[in-house]
C-alpha cells in the first residue's frame, strides 16, 4: 500500500553550516580516542581524515565502531531518559547497509522480536543510513513501532488511544483495515517514508509484538476492564545526531518503568483517561479528595504484577529513581555532569518520595544525543554546549536555574527579591 505525499523529514532535521558540522565532528572523534583510550597519533590521523571527507563531500561515514560508541553516548546525554545506568550494554545494529522500505520492516519485525527475547528486553538500537548533503534517506514515520490505534467515534468521544488518532486515520487512508469489531488495543501497522517521501505501510508478522494482559493481584474484578500493553517500548520517529551525522531512522528501545504505563498511559486524561473505570472495577470510592492517589497506586501495582507474573522487564519508579542516582555517580566518577530535565526524570508517581525529585539537573543539549525535531529539542544541541558549568545549587537553591522544578524557578526569584529588599 503506497501513497505519495510531501517530504515531511527535512524540516524535522538539525541545519548545520559546514563550520559547526566539522566541530561537531572534530569534538566527536576526540572524545571516541580519548574515551576509548586510542593514540593521539591515531586521533589526528583520523580527525584529517574527516575534516578532508567533510571538504570534499560534506560528509562523511563513521566507523562502525565509532557508529556504536555514539549510539551508546547518545544515550548516556539524552536529558529525558531516567534509564541510563545501562547505556553501556546497548546492543548497536548497523543497518546503514539497509535503505529500502521493505528491508527496514523487516528489520524492525528481527529488532522487535530480538530486544523481547525470553522477557528480560534487551535495550536495543537498529541504525539505517544517515543523510548524505541533500539526499535524505528512508525513515519509520511512525511514532512507536508499537502503537494502539485510536478511533474517532460517531457520536463523539474516542475508541482506543487518543494519541493515535490520526496515525490510525492515515494507516486507513494507505489501505489498512481496523478488525470488524474495533477494540480499545488494536494494534497499528508502521508506516515507512522511503526517499522519495513516499508512504509505505507495513503490518508486522503475528507474534512480532508481545502483549501483556493487565490484572490486579487482590481483586479478580480487575481483569474485567480487558487492559493489556506492549512489552517493548520502541521510539522510531526520533532522529539521532553524532559528530555532525544525522541518523533520522534509528528506532530504540529500553524497557517499561511500571509508571510510564500506569499513572500516564492509563490515567492521563488525554490516553486511556480509566481512572473511574478502574476505580469501580476496585471498589474506591470516587467522591473523596484522595482517590486518584489511590486509583494510580492501585494501576501501578496492577502493571508491575502483570508483567512480573509474565516474565517480562519493568522496573518501579522508586527502583528507577535509585538506579538513576546511580547513574549519576558514576558519571561524576568518570568527570561528567549528567545532563537531565527535571520534569522528564522525575517519575509521575510519588515524585516527592523519589530521591531525584531533590537532584539539582541542568539540561546541557550535549551530542551525540537524540532529538525529535529541530524546532524543539534539537534546536539547542551543540559542540558549544558541552562547556556548561555543573550545577552548584540545590534543589530549590539561589544559585542559577538548575532544575526543571516548577516551582524552583519562582522559589528562586523570590529569594532574590527578597534579598534585594533586605539590602535597601
């Protein structure tokens, strides 16, 4: 199923001028020889490699054990991931090799099966081909290669997830039909741009995603709702920057943290909005003030039963909280300042009981890195701004915006105001 429509990739993409992309490149090997303990005689041998490849052609190809260090760095800087104690273990396939619509399918069909495995979900990375000057290459427009469909209904309202409601509108509109009896968790095909902007649309062989059904450990009632999710969070419409290199096509995958799901996923009231619908398949009464603390609770531990019970990887926001402090200590260890945004980092349930909630964070846009759009988060990635200061101050502190707290910033002009009154 094929439709032709304008190139959308091209105004999603980072615009360097050749002077910022041979920084960016320069600044890339040498942290690659510096951090993987090489020669500087190597070092410079291989930047006038680059920079001559960067002359002549404005481009030019990592290695692929360069390609594999910026994948794993990339992650390791990316500000809104709680995840990435283990960003040494992501597992790198170099795909560049791979440039049609119907290879990467089926490649995104191995990547998917591979990073569940026996249910412990290996953080996994497929790269497809970087841009080259003004070719662009193929690319995954899909926002996740897992995705439930979300269908407008006659009457008002919508069936499924809200989010998806125009992803399921163009899937139908390339030929794809929902089941006879459309379902709240009805899986989506993926769509496929291939370079010539053209739209391919691709349903992944049964068995490809791995589903877990949703119960309650105490209240049989639950299981009613008929909730269940994926067990592989795959981001694919995300492109991935390395020294100066565009990788628009580069899904990845981590596992679930339970709240992701939970207190999000189900309970926002732009998703699933089921916070009443699980509070009376529980029996919480909806009319005090504290019930959807409760409901959320109860999501929480519904997800992380289910999915434990299945075998599959999922961690709690308490476990991730520590395992991120973890992560921050090893990179003080090794002389970096992590880079992160607080209100990505800080779990939607219990924050205040989770140890980040307190950790003074700074997004410092390092690269490698990922990013969505140049217009949003990838408009300030640059060599330049790897030579932000680290943060001094403390959680609600004077001492600079380090934190993506909503109320650091206020608490912090009013202790300046205030200061500045005391000495009139």
């Amino acid at each position: 199923m094929v439709a032709t429509v304008t190139h959308p990739l091209r105004q999603r993409l980072r615009r360097l001028d050749p002077a910022a992309r041979r920084a960016e490149a320069e600044a890339f090997i040498r942290q690659f020889h510096a951090e993987n303990e090489l020669s500087d005689a190597t070092c410079r041998a291989r930047i006038r490699e680059v920079v001559r490849e960067l002359d002549r052609t404005g481009h030019y190809d990592h290695t692929p054990a360069e390609l594999a260090f910026g994948a794993r760095v990339a992650w390791r800087n990316h500000a809104r991931c709680i995840g990435r104690l283990y960003w040494k273990s992501l597992e790198v396939v170099d795909c560049r090799h791979v440039t049609d619509p119907d290879g990467i399918a089926a490649r995104v069909a191995e990547h998917m099966i591979a990073a569940h495995g026996d249910g412990r979900v290996r953080s996994t990375i497929s790269v497809f081909a970087p841009v080259r000057g003004d070719e662009l290459p193929a690319h995954i427009e899909s926002r996740q290669i897992a995705q439930y469909a979300g269908y407008m209904l006659p009457g008002g309202g919508i069936l499924g997830d809200p989010i998806a409601v125009e992803a399921t509108r163009a899937a139908i509109e390339l030929g794809w039909r929902p089941p006879d009896a459309p379902g709240m968790f009805d899986l989506l095909p993926i769509t496929i741009c291939d370079a010539r902007g053209r739209r391919h649309l691709y349903e992944l062989p049964a068995g490809t995603i791995k589903e877990v059904r949703i119960e309650h450990p105490s209240c049989a009632r639950f299981a009613e709702l008929g909730l269940r999710w994926y067990t592989v969070p795959c981001v694919s419409a995300m492109s991935m920057t390395i020294g100066g290199i565009e990788y628009p096509c580069a899904p990845f995958n981590g596992f679930y943290m339970a709240s992701e799901i939970a207190s999000r996923n189900f309970a926002d009231e732009t998703r699933y909005d089921l916070l009443r619908p699980a509070a009376e398949a529980l029996g919480i009464d909806a009319r005090g003030t504290l019930w959807k603390d409760r409901v959320i609770t109860e999501l929480n531990e519904a997800v992380l039963h289910s999915y434990r019970k299945a075998g599959v990887a999922i961690v709690d926001h308490h476990m991730a909280s520590e395992q991120f402090l973890d992560f921050v200590a090893k990179e003080r260890a090794a002389g970096r300042e992590i880079s992160a945004e607080w209100s990505w980092i800080v779990p939607p349930q219990a924050s205040a009981a989770c140890p980040v909630y307190h950790l003074p964070m700074r997004e410092r846009n390092l690269v490698p890195n990922y990013y969505a759009s140049a217009s949003g988060d990838g408009a300030e990635l640059g060599a330049k701004s790897a030579s932000h200061p680290a943060a001094v101050a403390g959680h609600h502190g004077a001492g600079g915006d380090v934190s993506k707290c909503p109320f650091a910033g206020a608490l912090g002009f009013m202790a300046r105001r205030f200061a500045a009154v005391g000495r009139r």
